[in-house]
C-alpha cells in the first residue's frame, strides 16, 4: 500500500489553500472568435476546435404562400441580430449540458438572422456557433458573423480597423480573405460589418468601401455582406438613420455594388422612411435591402415603435425590419416556460393567434407583418417537436439519459403557427412540454377540459409536400384517454382552407402508439397545411395528449436503414482526476444522414446516451468512469431523414490510465473560533476517496470518520489537523500545523477590509477603480474592473489585523453572466507593502462568491491578483468586493 505523508507547516502551507487544478484536461471544444491579427494567423488545420465548429445542415429552400391575415406580406424582409449566445468566448461548439437555453424557435418570420456577438474584453470577429447555424439553415435562414469595431468608450483600438483594412501590394485584403475562408470553412453565409470605432477619416472610408467591394468580388454568390449605418463619407461615426448621400457609398457606387444590404440606425421613429426608398431607388437598388432598425433590447413588446412610418397603411413597406436584440426574450427570463411565452408575444403578440394580430394593442407582433415561411417542401418531413433542450434525453419514447442539455442542431422544425385553435367554444390550449419526449427532449402538449361542444383543431404546420402514391402520415402519441376522438386534417396547394380529416385508430392509452395514414388516393396533389383535431362524446376536465412524432414520408422509402459510418478515429484524450475523460472523434460517412448518436457500452451490456451530432466529428466531456474500468467502447449510429438508424454500430475504444489512490484535501467553515465553538470541517479530497480518517488535535471528537465533522475546542491555543483519503489503491495523508485558532477574541472578528484605501494595476473606466471593491456595494454596478490578466488590486488596511478569511464578490454576484466569474487568481498579504506572503490560490472558480478560510495571519496589506479574469477569452477582470475578516 503507497503512502504520502504531506507534513505541511503553517507558512508553507499558506502557498497550498484554495481551489486546486485538477491534472491537465484539455477542454471542450468552443466556438472561435478573434481579434484582426488572430484572425490574419487563424488556419483551421492548426486550430484544434476548427473541426468540431463546422455546420453540417446545407440552407433549406423556403416558400411563402397563402398569407393568414390581411396585413402579412411578402416583400419587406426581416433581419435579427440576435445574441444567440450571451457571451463571445467560452461558447460550446456542439451544444452544453444546460437545459434552459436560448433555444429560438421563430425562424419562420425571419429572413436573413445576424448572430449578435463580439467584445473589446474576448475578440471583435465571431463566427456563429455551429449548432446556431445548423438550426438556421435547417428553417431556411441564412446566418451571418459579425464584425463588430466597438466604440471607443468600450475598449475599441483605431489599430484594429488599421489591421482589418490592411492591403497586399496587389491591393487585396488579407483580413477579407481571411473571412470569406472561415465562413466556406464553417458553413455559415457571410459577415455583418459594423465599424464604429471613431477617428477615421476620408482614407479610412474609402478604404472601407473597397474592402467591403473586395468581399463582393470575392464571395460566394450566395454569400451575403450587411453595412451597419455608422461610419459616413468622412470617416466619421455619424449614425444616419436613413439612407442618404453620407452613407450611401457602402451600398452602392454608381455600378458597383459594396454591400448586399444594409441596416440602419434606430433613430427613425419620428420621420417615415420614405426618403430612404427613394435614396434606393435613385440608386437603382431594391429598397428592401434597406434595414430599418429597432432597438428592443431593453423593453422587448413594451418598446415604442411608430409603425406607420415603416408599414404606411393602404401603402407598401418602405423599408424592411431589422430588429436589434430579440433575445430580450430569453435575457429576461428564468426558466425555459417564461421565455418561450415572451417569444410568443414578441412574434406573435399577446393574443396569440397570427391571424388576429389586429386584436393586440401597441405591439402587434411579427406576424402582423411578414409572411410565415415554410421549408417543409419534400420528403420524408419528421418532427418530434424537440425546441433543441432537455431535463433528458429519450430515444423512442425510452429515457436514454437523465442529464440536461442543449443543442440546437437537434432542434426540429417546429410548428408554422403559435397557435391557431378553432373552436366553437373554450378551445384547448396547444404548447410544448418538456416533461415528456418520444425523440429529444420535448413533445407537443394539447390539454384543457375537452367535450363536444369545444372540440378544438389545431392547425400546426403550413407545407408544400407532394403527394406520390405511397405517401403516408404516421403519428405518434401518448394519453391516458380512451374515450377521445383524435383525427389528423390535410388540406392541399389547390385550396389550403379545407381540410379533409382522417381518424387516428387509438390502439390503447397510457403508452406512445403510432397510426398510420395512407393518402393514395390524393396522388398529384401537394399538402399546403396540416393540423390535427380533437372532440370526446364525453367531458373531459383535465385532457391531456402528447404528440412525440409526426411524419410524412413515403412508405417503400422508410424501410432502408443507412450504412454504418467507417474510419474512426479517437483524435484526442485527455484525463482528470483518472476518472473523466474527454474524447475527441471522428468518422466517415457518404450518405445523406440527419445526424448520429454517440453511446457508450456499459459494463451490464446496456448502453448509455452521450449525445448526438449532424458533424462527422463529436466531443465527450467529463465521460465519468465506470467503476475501475481500464477500456471504453463507443459507439456511432447513423440516423437517416426518415429516423431509421444504422443496423452495425460503428465501434471505437480507448484506453484508461491506472486507477488514481487519492489526493487529500479539505477545508473548513473557520479556521478562528471561541472555546466551545462549532467548525465544521469538509473532505475535499479526490473522488476516487473511498475512506477518510481525521484526527483533531485537542478537539472534540478527537478522531472521526464521517465525511464533514462537527468539532469544538475547549482550550484556548493553536491546533492541528490530520486527514487520511483512503482506497483500494493506497492512501494519502494530509497535516496542516498550527492550523485552527481558539481565541476568545474570535467575537471581535469583522470586516477589516471595508472602506479602507484601494490601488490597482489599472480600470476599465473612471467609474470603475479600486474603491468600488471596499466599498461593502454590489449594487449599482460598483465594481472594480481592468482589462487583461495579471491585473492587481491591493488594499491599506492602514493598521495591522489577524487575519482569518477572504470573501471575494465575483461578477455574477454584481448580477453579471456566470461566465465572468474570476477563474484564477491568488490573495497574499504583507505587513510592510513590500514583502508579500501568498495564501490564497484558486485555479478554477466558477462561484460568484467565494470564501477563503486562512490560519490565522498577522497582515496590513493584502494583494488580490488575477490570472484568468473569466471563465473564457474575455479579459476583463470584474471584483464587486474584496472582504477581509479579521480582527
């Protein structure tokens, strides 16, 4: 049996408390973003994650038939530039493990999306995330990166404009280059530039537009490139609202077409848009490629917007809609119910029913407006209703895993209308439930008291599918009814208002059943609507019917079952703790697949859900080991459009590293107490620790096997304290000397920090220095903040104290993302302000308040340094408060 006896003595000790690193583990794969010289050094084949942020859904083709109310058209068009992740950096490129996540399901009313993101603190240049674009092109929506020069009151650099604008000799732009590849690379359909960074002149303007006609030259057709209304003919920041002669020169130079849109300011509201149409037209371009914007970010449907200066009543649209910030749905939420009933009243309004718009108030909703879209044009057409999140993951209606989680290439195409209910009385009320899944993590739920006098159709989805002679409709669902009637309603191109019903054959309740529907008899015809319809002879008070799949498809076709991918590769992996594992694979397959599931094989001969991906490349966090297992075997399945998986499962091993004997750590609730006090102390050590023995110098209990005991200390005095972490493999045993204080001046112990003087390395603005950490504030946003790494913050506590413990107030305490929560850091002390000593030690905070215990310490001074400011690429150090305990 092997044994490490760690004596540690007071001082030494000091170096070791704190949040310690787990073994070196690569980490997931995130999302890219860049500053102008990482983008000019970026190439995907030295970019470890480049793989794993590729789309692999192509843009789906869309139709805009039969408008439902007489105010929808066709020809003004919508752009969301949508913060579809909240932060840059840190972002997962194939999804996370949260469930409430900003899961947008509106696609059907927005025509061209801009995924909102970029940040003087992480990078300006941002990709969409792969999952984000996969959703898009599967609505048919093409997205756009963003190139975002801020302002520089938030951190933006006159040389990066510099960089981006640089040319070759043979006047090409390397930076735009650089765009166009990692766009094809990625998969996603062009940039949203948006320069307003100030102190520019006419050379930078005209440097501007021939950078911006570079890209025109150069793109795929199909790409698209969108202006921002901001820098004008002088190369000033000067927003102008409309299209005029200052900023006209980024849209069009006589012949030449710059920019294939672009999106102007939000100050409009007063004054139509009609100049900005004839500014178009005088310039011989469409006026819809004009953007008129709207700045909802704060108020979401409590935004002031004069409609009638851009939708003129008994007049066509003089601009289209750009809409600044939809995500105000998601930000200001708390579960996932809230935010998709704000979704609905954004794009749908309160009375939520796109045919009667004209029943809301100031708000109308986007359905007043645009046109539904739909991509559902050929076969085989599947929903399972999956928003693209989960409290689990079910796989045919069986629970394959109990973890949450989020990826929206997985989100299905979910219904055209939110929600259309005909009834002649109390119609029942149609929404999604994440509580029970036949594919995914979420279902179509219709509830509500149902009888005869309120039978309820509700009209789902608005299609364009051909009808060939095996064409069915099958139908999967669940309900614990026997005495309801369920039928499913088609209506056809010719004329989408009449639905011919077809009954479902209930087989029995309480489980997921499927019927199937033969339409045969309609061959040559297209389906331009489905719905489904529901009555009982009997009254039914709590209704309920859960729809986990809905499918058309052609019979003969449904029966193949894809290939089994080939030529695995386990690309990389990596260890914590010799328990979890991170794996990196890939795979080849040359047939058209909807996307893969990743198993792993269990020791019982089960097999454990991992996740799913439409990439040929997938990435395993935190894989837990099974017990002591020294092999894992993975598995790849194929899953066709038709939901038919691969009958071989692609097989692929790795290898485990020895079992770990355990680490031993702990920390307790104080380490300065009076005679008699509880402390309660807290096994920290390593998971792989299957037994712990303490022993308590001069406590009470002296010895104690449970893992956080309850001690008291009698006598005045200093004591310490043994812990031994005990498995199979061996042990480890921890001493920390003089490590517990008993003094009866423990009652005196405050907040010595508070209010004393503050200096620091550097801040982010005048209102943002060191005071703010002392101040006892995490309100009003009073907080110390620095751009970069190896920031400091040292405190005067102007007369020496004993020293216990350090509170630190992170950003997510000052009501910020988590995300920003400081990573890394150190806190020393020093009694002259020269000769530091280190204490604390934190290497992978998440917390938004953490609390640091310390033997007790002689100290005036105390340094607060940080060497990872965010739990991503940000760089901007953000600390609320700074509290030190003492007395």
């Amino acid at each position: 049996m092997r044994q490490r006896l760690l004596l540690v003595s007071c001082f030494v000790l000091l170096l070791l408390i704190g949040v310690f690193p787990s073994i070196s583990m690569a980490s997931a794969p995130e999302s890219s973003y860049w500053y102008p010289e990482d983008l000019l050094e970026w190439d995907p084949n030295d970019d470890p994650d480049s793989e794993f942020n590729r789309s692999s859904v192509p843009l789906a083709e869309r139709d805009s038939f039969f408008p439902i109310n007489d105010t929808q058209q066709t020809d003004a068009k919508l752009v969301a530039l949508s913060a579809l992740n909240q932060n840059t950096s840190g972002v997962p490129s194939q999804g996370g493990s949260d469930f409430f996540a900003n899961t947008f399901s509106f696609w059907q009313y927005v025509d061209l999306m801009v995924y909102w993101a970029g940040s003087a603190g992480e990078g300006i240049i941002t990709p969409p995330s792969a999952d984000v674009t996969d959703s898009a092109h599967r609505n048919g929506v093409q997205i756009l990166g963003n190139v975002f020069f801020p302002p520089k009151v938030y951190g933006g650099q006159e040389e990066w404009v510099e960089q981006m604008l640089t040319q070759r000799e043979d006047g090409s732009f390397p930076a735009a280059d650089q765009l166009l590849e990692v766009a094809e690379y990625y998969g996603f359909d062009g940039w949203f530039i948006n320069q307003e960074t100030e102190g520019g002149n006419v050379e930078t303007a005209e440097k501007m537009q021939d950078f911006l006609i570079y890209l025109q030259d150069n793109k795929r057709e199909d790409m698209h490139i969108m202006w921002y209304d901001s820098m004008v003919s002088t190369g000033e920041i000067r927003w102008q609202n409309y299209l005029t002669d200052n900023n006209k020169m980024f849209l069009q130079d006589e012949d030449t077409r710059v920019a294939d849109s672009m999106f102007l300011n939000f100050w409009w509201w007063n004054e139509s848009q009609e100049s900005s149409y004839d500014k178009a037209v005088e310039i011989e371009r469409n006026p819809y490629d004009l953007y008129a914007g709207i700045d909802v970010e704060a108020n979401g449907t409590d935004t002031y917007v004069n409609w009638d200066n851009l939708f003129p009543k008994e007049n066509n649209p003089f601009a289209s809609l750009g809409i600044y910030r939809p995500d105000w749905a998601f930000k200001s939420s708390s579960n996932m119910e809230e935010f998709y009933q704000k979704e609905e009243e954004f794009w749908i309004g309160e009375a939520g029913d796109p045919r009667h718009t004209e029943e809301n108030e100031s708000w109308k909703g986007m359905a007043h407006y645009f046109t539904e879209k739909t991509v559902i044009n050929e076969l085989p057409f599947t929903t399972h209703f999956n928003t693209g999140s989960g409290t689990f993951f079910a796989v045919d209606g069986v629970e394959k895993t109990s973890k949450s989680w989020n990826n929206r290439s997985l989100q299905d195409i979910l219904p055209t209308w939110r929600w259309i209910t005909e009834s002649e009385g109390e119609p029942l009320d149609v929404d999604f439930d994440w509580d029970e899944a036949y594919y995914g993590g979420s279902s179509l739920q219709v509830s509500g008291s149902l009888s005869k006098e309120n039978a309820t159709d509700v009209k789902l989805y608005k299609t364009k599918l051909p009808v060939k002679k095996h064409t069915e409709i099958s139908l999967t669902y669940k309900t614990t009814e026997k005495d309801t009637n369920m039928q499913v309603g088609v209506s056809f191109v010719d004329s989408p208002e009449e639905f011919t019903f077809f009954d479902v054959k209930k087989k029995s309740h309480g489980d997921w059943r499927t019927d199937r529907i033969k339409l045969h008899k309609y061959e040559g015809k297209e389906i331009a609507a489905i719905s489904l319809s529901f009555d009982s002879e009997s009254e039914i008070e709590d209704y309920q019917m859960n729809i986990g799949e809905l499918s058309v498809y052609n019979k003969h076709d449904r029966k193949e079952a894809p290939g089994e991918p080939s030529n695995p590769e386990v690309i990389d992996t990596s260890f914590a703790d010799g328990i979890y594992a991170n794996v990196r694979l890939s795979w080849e397959h040359d047939e058209d697949i909807r996307h893969y599931e990743i198993y792993r094989t269990l020791s019982n001969g089960e097999r454990e859900f991992l996740g799913a991906t439409p990439n040929q490349a997938y990435a395993i966090s935190d894989l837990r080991r099974e017990n002591k297992e020294m092999n894992t075997t993975l598995e790849i399945v194929a899953v066709n459009e038709h939901l038919v998986r691969s009958r071989h499962h692609l097989e692929v091993p790795f290898n485990w590293p020895d079992y770990p004997t355990p680490n031993a750590d702990f920390s307790v609730s104080k380490t300065v107490a009076q005679p008699g006090e509880e402390i309660e102390f807290y096994n920290r050590s390593s998971e792989v620790t299957e037994e712990v023995e303490w022993h308590f110098e001069g406590g009470t209990p002296s010895t104690s096997e449970v893992e956080n005991p309850i001690v008291r200390f009698e006598e005045e005095g200093t004591y310490s304290v043994t812990l031994t972490a005990k498995n199979t493999e061996g042990e480890d045993v921890l001493v920390r000397e003089d490590y517990i204080t008993i003094t009866e001046d423990a009652q005196d112990i405050v907040n010595v920090a508070l209010n004393k003087q503050a200096t620091a390395s550097g801040q982010c603005a005048p209102n943002e220095g060191p005071m703010n950490a002392i101040d006892g504030k995490v309100t009003d946003n009073s907080k110390w903040c620095a751009i970069g790494s190896d920031h400091w913050l040292e405190v005067d506590l102007l007369d020496e104290y004993e020293l216990s413990s350090f509170v630190v107030k992170h950003a997510e305490a000052g009501g910020e993302p988590a995300a920003f929560n400081t990573r890394e850091f150190t806190i020393e002390t020093s009694s002259d302000g020269e000769h530091w000593e280190p204490l604390v030690s934190v290497h992978n905070n998440t917390e938004a308040i953490s609390e640091h215990t310390i033997p007790l310490t002689t100290a005036r001074y105390i340094r607060l340094s940080v060497q990872q400011p965010t739990q991503g690429g940000d760089q901007a150090v953000r600390i609320y408060q700074l509290e030190a305990y003492g007395y």
